[in-house]
C-alpha cells in the first residue's frame, strides 16, 4: 500500500514538472530584428538578433535559431543569422526556433551597381576592425614601423595622407596594388609585427585592394556622412554562462542605413563578468556583476548594459 502511494506522488510530481515546463514554453514568445531587411549592393550585409521573451525575461535565441533562404540565388544566410546578396531579386529568409517559425521578407537591390570604394566608408573602419590604430600598434605617439595612424580613426585626414602620401606611396600603390605595403604585410606576405590581418582573398583584402586599384582616392563624390550608430539590445539581464548576440547600425546623412555589425570595435568594461568578441558575440562569465559593452564605430559610441 506505501509503495502505491509513494508511486502516486511521484508520478504526481512528475506531471506537475512536465505542466509546469509546457506552460512555461507557450509563454515564450520569439521575435527577429529587423522584421525585414534591404540590402543595397554587393557589400551589404545583415546580422539578423532572434530574442525569445520567457516569463518577460529576453533571452538571447540567435545562435540558437536555424535559418533558410527560399531563393539562395537572391541571399544566403549564415548559421549565425548573417544575411549577405547573391543577386538582386526578393526573398524570404524563414527563422526557426522549435516550433516558432518567423519569416523574414528581404529585398536586393544594386547588386550590380558598379560603386567606388569610399575611403571613409569601406575602408578607414577597417584600421579599427583590425586594431591596428589602438595605442599598443600603430595609434601610438610615435606609431609603429615609421607608420602612424590617429588614435581609434580620430583624423580620417591624417590617416589618409599617412597611407597614400608618406613611404613614398608605397603603402598604397595604383599601379601595382598587389604589391602595395598594406596588402602585403596585411596579408603576412613580409614581416609585419601585428600578424595577418587580411589574409589574401578575403573580403577586407579584397575591398581595400578594389580601392587601391580604382586610385585610391580620398572619398567618393557626394557620398553620405555618418551621423551616428545604434546598437541593439541596450539592456540585458544574463544568466552566467550564456550568449547575447549585438547589432550595431550605422546611419548616414541621406537617410540610409548600414548593418555595421562586424565592422565595429567592441570592449567591455568589465570581462571579468562579461566578454565580448569582435562579431558582437557578448559571454556571460560565471560571475556576477555588472558591465557595459561599448560598440565603437569611425569616432561613434553605442553601448549595451548587461547584469549577469
């Protein structure tokens, strides 16, 4: 008779458990940011923020989430929720979390628009993506190997004349882009202290050999100037151990946007209680505390608050 009873209770138990995880799974709700996406040309890109609301707490479902392009020839989507153009066209990007299904419509327009690299735009925020103008490299008083660049991208004018004006051009070179010092240290070719940065073939390398090779000029006419930058979330709640994925926008003086996610420079004021790496990819450590992750982008700040 005890045994019925002990039983009983525990399959009691164990069907309260289950009741109390289904309800807790239908008050999750999950939503993406942005709710569509326009890409305008080839270089564009944008990293997609899945957050799931449980018990009204955000948690982060980015990394967790499984993403499907239903035109791979239009866009393709990374694992992580990076969507980048194939061709010019609209699609649906389909984000799936358990059984939370949300589509994303995406529009590609320009893709084969023929556009100058602009210096300011493409290719200064590169020094920063690469650390190479923090104060331990080529940022310092006195620079690094004969070559200095302002401090955190300061003087785009400064930075300018030191890459195309000083070693006798040789840094960028028109005539001979391969060969030009950025690439070929950048690249690991010939020694360079700060080690490859932009290994050959890669998009950056890329870019800055396009821009070398169309002259190297100093900015594209009428080309939009940067106004500021957001970051999302602002505010996070995280348990230890867990990830937060940030979105950092970029808004120009024409009224367009820029996903500017992997181009940014982040820090956190506390790692000992919150990382962060250099996708926007924010870790909880296992302690407790609080921290603040500063996006940094071409002289503009956006920040996340997180308490672990």
């Amino acid at each position: 008779m005890k045994s019925l009873l002990y039983q009983c209770l525990v399959c009691l138990l164990l069907c309260s458990a289950v009741s109390a995880r289904a309800a807790e799974t239908s008050q999750q709700t999950v939503s993406v940011h942005p709710e569509q996406v326009q890409l305008s040309g080839k270089r564009a890109r944008q990293q997609l923020l899945v957050t799931g609301l449980n018990n009204k707490q955000s948690i982060d479902r980015t990394r967790d989430g499984q993403y499907q392009s239903d035109q791979p020839a239009v866009v393709q989507v990374t694992s992580a929720g990076v969507i980048e153009p194939v061709s010019n066209g609209t699609a649906t990007v389909t984000v799936t979390d358990g059984a939370v299904k949300i589509k994303v419509p995406v529009v590609v327009k320009d893709f084969d628009k023929q556009t100058l690299i602009d210096f300011e735009r493409d290719v200064h925020p590169l020094f920063s993506r690469f650390s190479c103008n923090g104060g331990s490299c080529h940022g310092k008083q006195r620079g690094q190997g004969g070559f200095q660049l302002s401090m955190f991208a300061f003087d785009p004018e400064f930075d300018y004349g030191a890459l195309t004006k000083e070693s006798r051009g040789r840094r960028a070179s028109p005539l001979a882009p391969d060969q030009s010092l950025v690439l070929l240290k950048g690249a690991g070719k010939i020694p360079h202290g700060g080690g490859k940065k932009l290994p050959e073939g890669s998009k950056y390398y890329n870019i800055m050999e396009q821009w070398i090779a169309e002259g190297a000029t100093r900015s594209v006419a009428e080309a939009p100037k940067l106004v500021k930058i957001s970051a999302e979330p602002t505010e996070r709640i995280m348990q230890p151990k867990t990830k937060q994925q940030m979105v950092v926008t970029a808004f120009y003086s024409d009224g367009s946007t820029r996903d500017v996610t992997d181009l940014a420079e982040y820090m956190s004021s506390e790692s000992v209680y919150v990382s962060v790496d250099e996708h926007g990819l924010v870790t909880a450590g296992s302690l407790m505390g609080e921290a603040s992750i500063m996006a940094r982008y071409m002289g503009n700040f956006a920040s996340l608050n997180v308490t672990v």
